[in-house]
C-alpha cells in the first residue's frame, strides 16, 4: 500500500517576486504617477503573483483568472473587505453595501436586491432618456466642450432623478461640490502610505467633514420628507425605504439608507461617465465603429426613443460598451484581506495579508487577449452570457462573486441609450484622443476632461 507524497510546504511570501519600490516609500512613486499602467507593467514582467511593497505590510498582487475566482468566489469566506481597506472610505461612506462584509454584507445584498431587477431597471428607462435628451438637446453643431463633464452631467441627473424624481435644482450645487470633494479625499488617502485619522486638523480633513455634512443635509432632508409627507413616486428611493430583508422582515435605518444612497451616488455616477467618456475617444480613433453602432441605432430606432426592450437588440452597441469595459474597467483593481493563513501559487498568505486583484492588468494581459491593447468590439460578437463578470473570469470590469457589482446592469442600460441618443443626434469627437491617458484611483477615470466637438446630424441623417 502506497501514501500520497504529503505536498511540499508553502514557499514564504517574503519570496514572491517584489514589484519595482525604492527603499522607504515602496512602490508608491510608481503607483502616484501611473498606478493602473504600474499594475499592468508588474503583471507582465513579474508573473501571476506578485508583492508591492506600499504602505507598512505591501500588498500581494494577482492577475491570473483562476486566482480571482479563488479569492472571489472559491475561497471568499477566508478573503474579506477587512479593516485594512474600510478604514480608507468609512468614516465617509460608513458601512454601505460595497465595503461591508458578511453578514451584515449579506442582510444588506438581500434587502437591496429587488431594488435593481431588470423590471424596475425597465421602468428608469424613461428617465434616463428624459436626461439624455435634455443635455443632448443644448449641444449645437460645432460646438467645442469637454466631453467628461458632459457625461458627469448626465449621470449625476440620472441618478438624481432616478432616485429622487427631482431634478433638485436647488441642492444641485451642493450635492456636486460635496461629491466632488469626497472623490479628492479618496484619491488622497489612497495614496497616503500611513493612516491619517479624520479627526486630525488638517486641511483635506476639514474639507471632507464639511462636505459630508452638506450631503447628509441634503440626502436626509429628503429622505425625511418622504417619510413625514406621505407622497410616493415609486423611485429608487421609495424601494430603498420599502425594501424588507425576506427573511427577517428588516427594513435598514434611517443611517444604513444614507449610506447606500451615497454609495450609489459615487458608483453609479462617476464609473457610468468615465465608460461613456473612454467610448467617446475610442469611437474618434476609430471612426468605423461609431459608424456601425448609428447604423443600428437608426435601423432598431427608427428615430425614436430606445425603451428597455430595445436595448437586448442594440448588439453592436453592448460590443462596443464590453470592450470599452474591458480596456476601462471601472473595478479596476479590487482589494482584499486574508482572515485567514492561505497558500496560493504554492506562496504562504499570511492572515492579515492584503490581496489585489487587478482586472485592468488581467484585461490587457497577452496570455487571455491577443492583442490585449486593440479594441475590437467582435471580441464579444458571441453570447454575452460568457463574458458576464463572473462566468468568464479573465473578464470582471464590475467585479466577480457575491459581490458583483449590484448595479451593473443598471450601468449597461444607461450607457447604452445614452450611445443611441447621442447617435440619433449627431456625433462627439476628441480633440486630441491620444492624450488621454487612464488616471486610476477610486475609478478609472481619463487623466483630463478630454476636450470634444459635437457634430450634428444633417436633416438627411448624414454625419
């Protein structure tokens, strides 16, 4: 009778191939320049796995498919949030859906679930051609702009509207600048390689504690007098206030609400106006492709507004969007903790040991695209189903495992009429599209405001 060789022990992480870093500040030199093309150079040249050295401990990076099904899906329950990456966003965010972990994650996934499906996603659909249509219609032709701001105006009214039923004319501004500050607070500590505890007097903490407490005026102030009012428009926000856990009956607090309403917020507005702005430069350097999607716009169309049964049929347009996601993806690199002692790649992962995860370097590797840096839209001419975060795993611009983006499909609807209202009406060209370059912090946004011309359609429907 023979035993199976017991397996050999685990290679100490201390022996994992250790990115570019200079003593003291690691690799941050790096990762402040150019943070998503570093994690994209490190994939190539030092493997599956490597660790960069940043802040006290570093962190261990991986960008093969099956490592992030393992630390995702396979094994999430030993890779969580953790403290390491909450005590970042927290203090601002507090413990909405995209930082907390099981199980108050779980009680939160579930009553907010309902709250996105594909019918009551249907039902936005109105508002958020009623948006594209309103920012569309003031453009003229000729007219030179900065297309981010465009796309950061349209989102942000779809949320407001889609949530609110108001185009909050008057808390407009605020809400805008205080988003705006928290996005420069985030950005600021993620590159911070040390805690800086809120309290401190520092100017960027004065900023921030102002500018949360503006959003919290604004957000409760409406959340109170829909309450206290009685009037229901059956927007997202009276489903968040309905929303019951299904199995304890539940329904969250008034400050559990506040949280997601400002998690929603910050994902579904940026990250939705940062994809359409990256489509904008790649449809200018690629003229062609702008052609085939007002094609089928004008022949699934006809000229009139997209409802949500014709946004399945707009095919070529859901290509283009998939690989603009693959090249940006909005969950650009997505950060874990081992709870636990683990091995992967035969290397020990101490508990304790923050896991990256980046979808950016996994998209643009040559070992699962070829040609990783060309867009090409046919990538994705087969059924989407094999290419949706989660199934194909080399693919995951929102995400993969239980914590999938909840709004993902909330996201693809928007952008996508938003792409047939824009065709219907002419066409946006970058100025100087080869200047933008990817700036990856909170999301993978354009490096400037990417300065555009509009072109109207002729009567005739040329241009």
């Amino acid at each position: 009778m023979t035993t199976a060789a017991p397996s050999p022990p685990a290679r100490p992480a201390s022996e994992i191939p250790v990115a570019p870093s200079i003593p003291l500040l690691g690799s941050l030199p790096w990762m402040a320049v150019d943070a998503a093309g570093f994690l994209e150079r490190v994939a190539i040249e030092k493997g599956p796995i490597a660790r960069i050295p940043f802040g006290a401990a570093g962190m261990v990076m991986l960008t093969h498919p099956d490592d992030a099904r393992y630390v995702l899906h396979e094994a999430a329950r030993k890779y969580l949030r953790g403290e390491k990456s909450r005590e970042t966003v927290q203090p601002v965010f507090g413990n909405g859906l995209a930082i907390s972990d099981p199980p108050f994650w779980l009680r939160q996934r579930r009553i907010m679930q309902p709250s996105f499906s594909r019918a009551r996603i249907a039902r936005m659909t109105a508002a958020m051609n009623a948006v594209a249509e309103r920012h569309l219609a003031r453009l003229t032709d000729g007219q030179e702009l900065h297309a981010h701001d465009l796309m950061l105006g349209i989102t942000r009214d779809v949320i407001v509207e889609t949530m609110f039923s108001q185009q909050l004319p008057s808390d407009i501004a605020t809400l805008d600048s205080a988003l705006a500050e928290i996005d420069r607070y985030i950005k600021i500590r993620m590159l911070l390689p040390f805690r800086v505890p809120l309290s401190w007097p520092l100017p960027f903490n004065v900023r921030i504690r102002e500018a949360t407490a503006a959003f919290d005026r604004v957000v409760y102030g409406i959340i109170d007098r829909r309450e206290q009012g009685g009037e229901r428009p059956g927007d997202l926000l009276d489903a968040l206030l309905d929303a019951r856990d299904e199995e304890t009956g539940e329904r969250m607090s008034r400050k559990e609400l506040r949280d997601e309403v400002l998690h929603i917020f910050f994902a579904g507005h940026e990250t939705t106006a940062n994809t359409l702005t990256w489509a904008t430069v790649l449809f200018t350097l690629h003229p062609h492709e702008w052609e085939r999607v007002r094609g089928e716009v004008d022949s699934v169309l006809g000229g009139r507004a997209p409802e949500a049964e014709d946004v399945p049929r707009l095919t070529q347009t859901a290509m283009v969007l998939r690989e603009t996601l693959r090249l940006y993806p909005p969950a650009w690199m997505i950060v874990r903790e081992a709870v636990e002692d683990d091995e992967i790649r035969g290397y020990a992962i101490p508990r304790g040991t923050s896991v990256l995860i980046s979808p950016f370097a996994m998209h643009r590797h040559p070992s699962f695209w070829p040609e990783p840096r060309r867009f090409d839209p046919e990538r994705f001419a087969g059924d989407p189903a094999t290419t949706g975060a989660g199934k194909n795993w080399a693919y995951m611009p929102f995400g993969g495992g239980p914590h999938v983006c909840i709004g993902n499909h909330f996201g693809l609807t928007e952008m996508a009429i938003v792409l047939a209202r824009l065709a219907q009406r002419g066409r946006l060209v970058a100025l100087r599209p080869t200047e933008a370059r990817p700036r990856g912090t909170t999301a993978l946004g354009p490096s400037g405001r990417v300065p555009a011309r509009f072109e109207a359609r002729s009567p005739t429907g040329a241009r």
